[in-house]
C-alpha cells in the first residue's frame, strides 16, 4: 500500500468520478484506475461501486476514506515536524468559515502567515457553520470559523472562542420600519421576514427565539448567503435577519437592534488527529493575535 494509492483513492471519493480525480491529481486516469483496482486487491474488497454515470463509497470504502485522510494528515505532521527543525512550513492550508465571520481579520492574518510561510498554499471556502463542520470532521478542511447558536462543537473537535455577536434585523429604506431604531420579536412575528434556509445555525437563531418568545414568524423567503438576504430585504421582500457585523456594512439597509435578540458564539474549530502543519501554525498565529486567552 502507497501514500499515491491512498491520494487517488481519496481523490475518487471526493470527486464520485474517475477522470475528474485524474484531472485534479494531474495523472492519466488509466494509471489512476490501475492503481485503485491495485489497492482493491491488495485489501480483499470493493472500495467503490461504478456505473458509467457516477462512482459510489462501499461501507468499506466509506471506512477506509476516513482512515486514509488520517495517514496522510498524520504524514503531513511528519513531514512537518521535520520541516520545522529547519523553520519551514510547507503544503496547504485549508481553512471554511461563514461569510459574516468579523471576530478576526482573516484576509490579514493570511497575508501575515504567508509573508511567513511563503511554501504553504492556501484553499479558502465560505459555507454555512453545518457544512464546514462535517468538512472539518472529515479532514478535507483543517481550520473551520463557524458559528453556533446554543450548541458547541461536536466531540472530536476543538474549539476556540472567537467572540460573540448579536442577531439584528434589516430593512429597506423605505419600510415603515424604517422610522426606528429599535424593535421587539413582537414587533416583528407578523410581518414578512426573509431568513438563511430552515435547519441552519444561522436560521435555528432566529427560529428559537421566536419560539422561546411563545411567537410566531412568518418567512417568506429563504436565502442561502448574507448577501442573499440583505439582497432580498433590499428589493422590500420583508424584514431581514443578520448578525450584526454584517448589518453594518450594508448601506443600502437600515438596521434595527432587536431588544430580546439572541446571541450567537463563533468559534475557530479543528480535529487534532487531522489537521495539518499549516493548520496547526495558522491556529497558532490566530491565538498569538488573540493574546492566548481561552
């Protein structure tokens, strides 16, 4: 068994097709077919299933994924332990976080461990808290910035606190709300709302408040992004919900501080047996810049 074969059988997973793994892997996907019926046969069993359209995990192939992700993340730590008796830090940095993430600078912080780290590559996705927590789970992220609304992150992870922040509401400049600067969940539970999609954090915040409040809600749009709702809210859909730090850079809404509004915890979040050396030097620049306070 080859760390190459585990790469590729990884690859294949992730993309369910065999020539786009072999495009992104950049090897002939005859060599890369090869080499995963090699290691099929080296453990006795099926990893996938493939039909001429699509590639499907078999549990065992479920299973070994996971283990596989661990022995390269744990070769990443070797290689960068080594690295590091000579200051270096190589491979790729793979970092999530929500859009409305303002507890740090990230843009900046990145430059800073690049101007450090000038071998290590660096893969930035926004998502939803949801999504970047099962990425972070299956090590196809190393550092998630997320954020949670009466839960911590699930066992396995860990988990820094970033900071808190506030939901607010937002409406267009010309909503008869728009003459206050204050308003109650009372105030909004029937009017039109514009929300993050039904079983997200995001929308849970909103969704327990009212529900702890004994009120109704009326949604009748859902937005995938903030920059969605805030679109959304513009165009006179309905009464908006942000977090705060969002809100405010939005000069086309008028924002309204909700009294009893909830409040959300973000947190930085990592699974110690999977990340990687640029992970775990990342982390430490964020919690340099935080002062080291847990």
């Amino acid at each position: 068994m080859e760390l190459r074969q585990l790469r590729y059988a990884i690859a294949v997973a992730e993309e369910r097709h065999f020539t786009r793994a072999a495009n992104r892997l950049h090897v002939a996907q005859s060599a890369l077919s090869h080499q995963v019926q090699q290691l099929e046969h080296e453990l006795g069993t099926a990893l996938f299933t493939r039909t001429s359209r699509r590639v499907e995990l078999t549990d065992a192939g479920e299973a070994f994924v996971l283990r596989a992700r661990e022995v390269l993340a744990a070769t990443e730590r070797l290689r960068g332990d080594v690295a590091s008796t000579a200051e270096a830090v190589t491979g790729t940095l793979r970092i999530g976080t929500i859009t409305t993430l303002t507890q740090i600078d990230l843009a900046a912080h990145l430059r800073s461990f690049l101007d450090t780290h000038p071998g290590v590559d660096v893969h930035v996705v926004s998502a939803m808290s949801e999504s970047i927590v099962a990425q972070v789970e299956a090590g196809e992220l190393d550092l998630g910035f997320i954020g949670l609304w009466h839960t911590r992150p699930r066992a396995g992870l860990t988990a820094r606190v970033l900071g808190t922040e506030q939901l607010v509401a937002v409406v267009a400049r010309d909503h008869p709300l728009a003459t206050r600067t204050t308003v109650t969940l009372l105030d909004l539970a029937s009017v039109p709302t514009v929300d993050f999609p039904e079983g997200t954090g995001a929308r849970r915040q909103s969704d327990d408040a009212f529900a702890m409040a004994g009120l109704p809600r009326k949604v009748v749009a859902q937005a995938g992004s903030a920059s969605l709702v805030a679109a959304l809210t513009e165009a006179g859909t309905g009464v908006g919900f942000l977090p705060e730090s969002d809100a405010v850079t939005r000069p086309g809404l008028h924002l309204l501080r909700i009294a009893d509004a909830p409040i959300r915890t973000v947190h930085m979040i990592s699974k110690p047996t999977l990340v990687t050396p640029p992970g775990r030097a990342f982390a430490d620049l964020v919690e340099r810049h935080l002062g080291g306070d847990s």
